[in-house]
C-alpha cells in the first residue's frame, strides 16, 4: 500500500457558486481521513467574469486569462486560510481542478482554467492539475472522475451494494457501485442539475439560486416541453457518457410564467436523473441540489429505493467533491489512473494530471 498523504482538494463547479476545499490524508485507495473542510463564495465581480467565460473555446483571451487570474488568487485565499488552521500539518499537494468553461468530449475538448503555476508559488505547495485531458485525449469522456472515491466511501462504509452515489451539481451525475472490481462501477453525466434553474433564477428572479425549490414548488410543470427536451439524443446513449451545462436548447421555457419555467426546468432535472438509475439498494446525494425538497421528493417518488443526503453516511455533501480531487490528486502522484474505461470510456491504465512543482522543490532536482 502506498503511503499517505496530507493533500488539500479545490473544486469549482459549473454552477459557479464559489469555492470548495477539503484537507484530507489518504493513500489513494481505501485510507481516507477526513481533517477539515472549508468553502467561501465567489463575489459577483467573479462570478460575472467566469460566467462570461462559460462556452468560450479559446482560452487564451486576455478576459479569459485575467478571469483565470483572479479565480486562481481566490482558490490560494482559502489553501493559505485553510493551512493557517492546522499549522502543524505539513501539505503534500493541492488537487487542483480548475474551473470548467467548455466541455466537448465528441470533439476531443475539454478547457478547465485556472494557473497552476500561480497558486503553486502564491502558497508555496506542489499543485496537481489537468485531471481531465489526457482521459479525454486517450477517447474518454473525461467526466464524470469521482466514480473511484465513490467506490472508496462505498467499500469502507460497508454498504450494501449495488448503492448509486448522486451528484447535483451544475450538472448531475451518478456512480453506480455493485463492487470492488473496475468492471463493477457504472457511471455517468445524467443531464443538468443546478444550472438551468440558477440560470432561470437570476433571469427571471433576478436571485441566485432557487432556495428549497421554492419557486419550483409555486410552478406548474409543462409537460409537452418536458417530453420535447428527454428526447434529446443524449438520453438514449448508452454510459459513459458526459456532457457541458450549456448542451441544452431551453430557450422555451422562458415563455412560460416565470414560477412554470423554473418548475419545469427542476422537474427536467430530476427526470433526466431518474432515467439513468436502474437496480440499485440506495441513492445518496452529494452536491448543493441535495438541499432542495423538491429534487428530492421528486426523486424519492421516481426511484423504488431510498433517496438520502450523504450525510446519512455521515459525510459532508458539500465537500465530496473537493475531497474526491484531493483523493485522485493522490492517485496521480502515485502514478495510478483517476478513471477507468467503465467511468469515462478511456482507454484502459490512462494517466491523466499534471504536477506542477513549487520553485523550491524545482531548485532542489
């Protein structure tokens, strides 16, 4: 067994709400110790610059890169805030994702921004980056990469499986666990999650986010559009399979009442998700989505298992995904793959990620 190690994990999701970071130890397979865990939002200003970003191919941009700068700058604020509350932790690596602005597998694309080198040398930790194109790269679908902590979680909880790990992010995603070998895990992008309906929210509502499907619950759901947007192409792919947020024409809804247009948008989510569980014993969900009742009602009335928060398990839902980073962060250092043909359709032992060395540590070879 590998030996462990102390790694900071960043992830910044489609739905641009801010920042996660999770310190854990963890040798990469199935040691995983939780230490701390901390998330700070965006401010608008960047939010706005990143959103700008979203569907841009060329990412050499001077706003592009000045949007890279200040998201970098933000992501060290919080490793320099998080190591300032363990001084007595020594960190091995920061898991570094970036953030996602366009995502076109079919094309061979995938552009997470974000300057590596900067962090490295602002928080003078190694930074382990570029998760997703070399899995691309060798035909994969690069998304979704968290299928092998949710196996991890699966195997040391003891749980009875096959389980299905849920993700409500800006877009959804499942992992399906029915055991400890690769060929037992299923995964893959179901559809949209958050995103449409923030989208909608600060269009129509001019506000975030649609607390506890408020909003979605006043509305009335359309179903001819509903049925009009599952028979995209996408839904009958078979997994793996990924897709960007912005892969959907929703245009439509927006000439519905705005309380309809959210509702429908929500109830697309969840039966989009719904489509893509078949057997499983149970659906824990991770992701901000896992907060509002109207997703899961919705899926709980869908799905013949029970659907529950991950916090069941007694994790933090909001931290899953910064703490997989950290996990596959491991995995690379150790010089093991983050995805597998069943997870993303990669070629089999791809190597995906990039070290990027502090100028210390570059000195010292």
């Amino acid at each position: 067994m590998p030996s462990p190690y102390i790694i900071i994990g960043l992830m910044s999701g489609t739905s641009l709400d801010g920042i996660d970071a999770a310190l854990i130890e963890t040798d990469g397979e199935r040691h995983v110790k939780r230490i701390d865990f901390m998330s700070r939002p965006y401010d608008d200003a960047l939010r706005d610059k990143l959103r700008r970003c979203l569907g841009q191919q060329d990412a050499t941009q001077d706003y592009i890169q000045d949007a890279a700068r200040d998201m970098t700058l933000a992501h060290s604020a919080l490793v320099k805030e998080l190591c300032a509350a363990h001084p007595d932790l020594q960190i091995d690596a920061i898991g570094f994702h970036g953030q996602t602005i366009y995502h076109a597998p079919n094309d061979g694309v995938t552009i997470q921004i974000g300057d590596a080198a900067l962090l490295a040398e602002d928080t003078g930790i190694d930074v382990i980056y570029d998760f997703r194109s070399a899995d691309v790269a060798a035909g994969g679908e690069g998304a979704p990469l968290l299928p092998l902590y949710h196996r991890a979680i699966a195997l040391n909880e003891g749980l009875d499986l096959p389980v299905t790990f849920l993700n409500i992010g800006g877009v959804s995603n499942i992992t399906q666990i029915g055991g400890a070998d690769d060929a037992a895990i299923y995964a893959c992008d179901t559809g949209p999650g958050n995103a449409l309906i923030d989208d909608a929210m600060q269009r129509l509502f001019n506000k975030k986010y649609d607390t506890d499907g408020i909003v979605s619950k006043n509305g009335v759901i359309h179903t001819d559009i509903l049925d009009k947007w599952m028979a995209h192409p996408y839904f009958k792919r078979s997994a793996p399979k990924s897709l960007d947020r912005d892969a959907w024409a929703v245009e439509d809804a927006y000439s519905l009442a705005p309380h309809d247009s959210v509702a429908t948008l929500a109830a697309f989510t969840i039966e989009s998700i719904s489509h893509h569980i078949t057997s499983t014993n149970a659906v824990y969900v991770c992701g901000g989505g896992r907060h509002n009742t109207f997703f899961m009602d919705g899926l709980s009335a869908k799905l013949s298992c029970p659907v529950k928060p991950i916090e069941a398990l007694g994790y933090n839902g909001d931290s899953i995904e910064a703490e997989g980073f950290a996990y596959l962060a491991a995995r690379i250092l150790n010089g093991q793959p983050v995805s597998l043909p069943t997870t993303t359709g990669t070629a089999p032992n791809t190597l995906s990620g990039s070290i990027y060395k502090r100028a210390q540590d570059r000195h010292a070879i």
